[in-house]
C-alpha cells in the first residue's frame, strides 16, 4: 500500500451547462486517513469525487497521490453498481479481471473476498436475487478487489434502510480498521460523516469550495452507530451543522 | 444477515399454475369445435368459412404434394430476411442516433415521418421497383421492421445505468471492455423486445408484398384460393401463418430465458 495525498489546486470543474460544480478546491489525505465530506446539495460533492476518480475531466487543477497522477481506487456508489446480468461473484471477477487477472486467479480471489464479506453461499446468485445490504456488501467486496490505494464513495449507505446501514457500515468499519486504508467520504448525513471520519471537510453552496474543517478526535475503532454516544459526539455534530451554509431559498 | 438473502425467489413465485394453460387449451378447443358446427350445420357455410375438417384435410393434402413446402418456403425466407436486416438496419440506426445528437437532430423527422406512413402501402412500389421475387417483400419487412428496433435501441443505450458506466470507468475499463460488459447486456433486453414485435411486423410485411405480386408463398396461395373462391385453401395459409408467427415467438422467448437468466421475473417463469 502507498500512501495517498489527494491535492487540489483551483479546480473549476463545470458541468455540460458551463456552471461550475466545484471551485478552487485544496485539501489533502494522508494515508490512512477517513475523510468525510459533507454540504448541500448541488454543492458539487459527487463531481469532486467523481474528478478524483478521473471520471469528469478538471478545467483546471490537480490531482495528485502519493505515488503518482495515477492510482487505483475504489468507488462505491449510492446504488450498488452492479452489473445485474452478472453474479456476485462474476462482478467481482471483472474489476480483477479489468486490473490484468487470469481467469482462475480471479476466480479464486473472489470467492475469498466473498468470504470475507460473508456472503460465500451468494457467490453465484445474481444482485437482483440479493437484498439490499447484501448488494452493498458485493459492491464493497468489488471495490476492495483491486487493492485499491484509495476508498471513493458517494453516499454509499444512504439508499439502505436504518437498521441495514448500522450493519454495513459497522461491516465497513471493521473492514478498514483491518487494512488501514484511505477513504474519502461523501455525505449529506452529519451524523454519519462524525461517526465514521477522522476529519470532515464542509463545503458551500455549489460551485462549491471547502469552508471549513472539523477534526474528529473520537477513539477507534468505532462503532457506526454506538459512537454517536460518545462523549463529544453532540459538540462535534453542532459544529459541521453550524459551519454548513443555510439553505437556500427556493424560488420557482 | 445472510438469512435474509434471496428476495423473489421464493416458491411462491414460481411457476404460474396449470390453470391459466388448460383454459387457453380449452378456448381453442371450444372455438375449433363451434366453427365446425356452425360450417357443417348452416348450408353453404362450409363454402363461405370452411371448416377445422376442411382445413386438416387440406393441410395434409398440400404437405403431400409439395404445394406446402413451396409456398412455406419463400415466406419464411422474407420473414426471417426482413427481421434480421429490420435488426441490423435499427441497430445501426439506433446506435448512430443515440450516439450522434447531430445525427439525431437530423434524422429525426425522417424516422418519425417512416414511422407514420402506414409501410404496407409502399408493398405495390417495391414490387414495381424490386420484382415479384424474394427481395421486394424482404425490403418492404425490412422497412416496417426497422423502425421499432431503431426506436428501443436508442431507447436502450439512453437508459443505460450512468453509475454502471461511471463504475467501470473507475475500474479503467476500455472502450471494448465497456461494450461488452456494460452496453451490449443493456440492449438485449429491448433488442429481445424489438425482435418479438419484430416478428409479425416482418411476417406482415412478406405476406403483403406476396398479395401485391409474387409468384409463390404463403400471400400468393391465399390470392390464388381466393380467385377461384377456395375459402379452405386461403384459410389453410392463414393458419400456416398464425403458426410461424408463434413458432418464431416461442423461439424467441426462449432464447429470451437463456439470456435473461439475471432478471427476477424471467427466473419466475
């Protein structure tokens, strides 16, 4: 695993409309670092992550890791991302088989990252025939499949229903603390972002910009739900929800 | 949490009973019976509608002799010639639209105006254009055909899952490797669709050309009974027809199971 520094130097991202997404954006990662981001909707989150995976082009900036332009990541979705003509295991299969696995070896090492996700018995079923939680667990599985030196996820539990998402968080959460890697956190949920990150950066309306930046001194390992009682907890909630801008008015 | 596994594919969502089957067995039967009675009761009907006897007898006749085969033949060869290029034709169209805003803004009013133009009236012109053999009736399927296959194709790529795309492009999957993974297995479900609509579109459009002109199939041995007001014989090429049609479809449908396999409801089938 090499360390990852994610830098951004007056990033202007604009969509297909020529309004910027994001603007001027700067922050770095350390290794093993859990980075939460939340703002308002429309305040560009999804598109920063989206340009730190390389998927929408920046107008202007960079992006750098510690070992290059270049890294591997692993993006887990709102909605699980499946493919759903393919199976659990065959899912898996492909983002080894997309990063230069043999056929048998990446046959082998999905049936392991199933394990490791609990669902070995799910292998050759299909997603639609898996609940929620566990599609999220395969899309999981498939992110940590190539080893990725980097976590992107975008309100990746949001879409699970409350009791789902203690599990698959906490799941996530145990996850890491095994292999220390690095993640950037989407969220438009304050509580979610305190619980789990270890820094949460707040942005502004969109085009977006970071406003400002809370550490999260909480112990590890945490609990996604029970470290919402953690002494502090309260404090560090009330101040990411007064450094979010107000909403905006609406005017139609 | 892996109890909770499986959604939809319990067994009461299995097969659907025998019931519903039986009944349509029993309507065809019923209808079959009643149009024998009312043909062998009713004087002179037998002429006017022929009979479920009639047209037996006669289907064993012309599968004898030779006489089924001959027209069968051609029929099928323009069914099957007007789906396929109908396919490509919409494919090739449909990807180009999809693809293209330029070319979707330029060809729209062509394909909507094709659309509505009722296509079996363009039958007379290509047979004066293309002949009375095989190739007329295969372009006038083809033009009936290819309208919907160009519509749910570019439907289909429209409606691709974005997050799929966005997913393999994170895995740094090429533009080969994002065809086969993610586009293709988008369209087959509508390409399926268009092809089962497809199928009786190009049976129509075959069996038009033939009443226009042609000098055998399945059209032709209705208008030739017709002159000499053989009623079984017209009679008898309908219901050849009505079986390619569900012959094809049942075909279809079945390729259809093998190849969507993924989806909850074609499990439950």
């Amino acid at each position: 695993m090499t360390g990852v520094s994610v830098r951004y130097r007056q990033r202007g991202a604009r969509q297909q409309s020529g309004v910027p997404a994001v603007s001027d954006v700067s922050f770095s990662v350390a290794p093993g670092e859990f980075v939460a981001i939340v703002g308002p909707s429309g305040c560009g989150k999804s598109t920063l992550l989206k340009a730190i995976a390389g998927l929408v082009p920046l107008t202007s900036g960079h992006v750098t890791f510690g070992s290059g332009p270049e890294t591997r990541v692993g993006f887990v979705f709102q909605t699980d991302a499946l493919l759903p003509w393919s199976t659990a295991s065959g899912n898996i299969e492909l983002a080894l088989r997309l990063a230069g696995a043999s056929v048998t070896a990446a046959r082998k090492r999905a049936r392991t990252l199933l394990a490791h996700v609990g669902l070995e018995n799910a292998a050759e079923l299909f997603p639609g025939q898996l609940s929620g939680g566990m599609r999220k667990r395969v899309a999981i599985a498939r992110a940590l499949a190539y080893d990725p030196a980097l976590f992107l996820m975008d309100e990746s539990f949001s879409a699970l229903d409350a009791q789902t998402r203690i599990h698959v968080g906490n799941f996530f959460l145990s996850l890491l603390a095994e292999s220390q890697q690095t993640v950037v956190f989407v969220t438009h949920d304050i509580e979610e972002a305190v619980a789990l990150a270890d820094r949460v950066l707040v942005m502004s309306h969109g085009p977006g910009r970071i406003e400002c930046e809370i550490a999260v001194p909480l112990p590890r390992p945490r609990d996604y739900h029970a470290s919402r009682f953690a002494v502090g907890f309260d404090d560090l909630q009330r101040r990411v929800w007064k450094a979010l801008p107000a909403p905006r008015e609406v005017d139609q | 949490m892996s109890e909770e596994a499986v959604s939809g594919q319990g067994k009461t969502a299995g097969r659907p009973s025998v019931a519903p089957r039986l009944a349509s067995w029993l309507l065809a039967l019923a209808l079959i019976v009643s149009w024998q009675i009312v043909a062998s009761t009713i004087p002179g009907m037998s002429a006017l509608a022929s009979s479920p006897l009639l047209v037996v007898e006669r289907l064993i006749a012309i599968a004898g002799n030779g006489d089924l085969w001959q027209n069968l033949l051609p029929t099928l060869e323009e069914t099957f010639g007007g789906l396929l290029l109908g396919l490509a034709v919409g494919i090739c169209g449909g990807v180009l639209m999809a693809r293209s805003r330029f070319a979707a803004s330029m060809l729209d009013p062509y394909v909507i105006g094709i659309n509505g133009l009722p296509r079996v009236a363009l039958g007379p012109f290509f047979v004066v254009w293309f002949g009375i053999g095989i190739l007329s009736k295969v372009l006038l399927a083809v033009s009936i055909v290819f309208v919907v296959v160009l519509f749910n194709t570019r439907e289909g790529i429209e409606s691709i899952d974005p997050d799929l795309v966005d997913a393999l492009r994170s895995m740094r999957a090429s533009r080969w490797q994002m065809l086969r993974h993610v586009t293709i297995p988008s369209l087959i479900p509508w390409l399926l669709a268009a092809t089962k609509i497809g199928i009786g579109l190009a049976l129509t459009g075959a069996v038009v050309g033939e009443l226009v002109g042609a000098s055998a199939g399945l059209g032709w041995y209705i208008t030739n009974s017709l002159n000499v007001i053989d009623m079984t014989g017209a009679v008898t090429a309908l219901l050849v027809m009505a079986i390619i049609a569900m012959v094809m479809y049942y075909a279809v449908l079945l390729i259809e199971r093998r190849l969507l396999v993924w989806r909850p409801q074609e499990r439950a089938r």
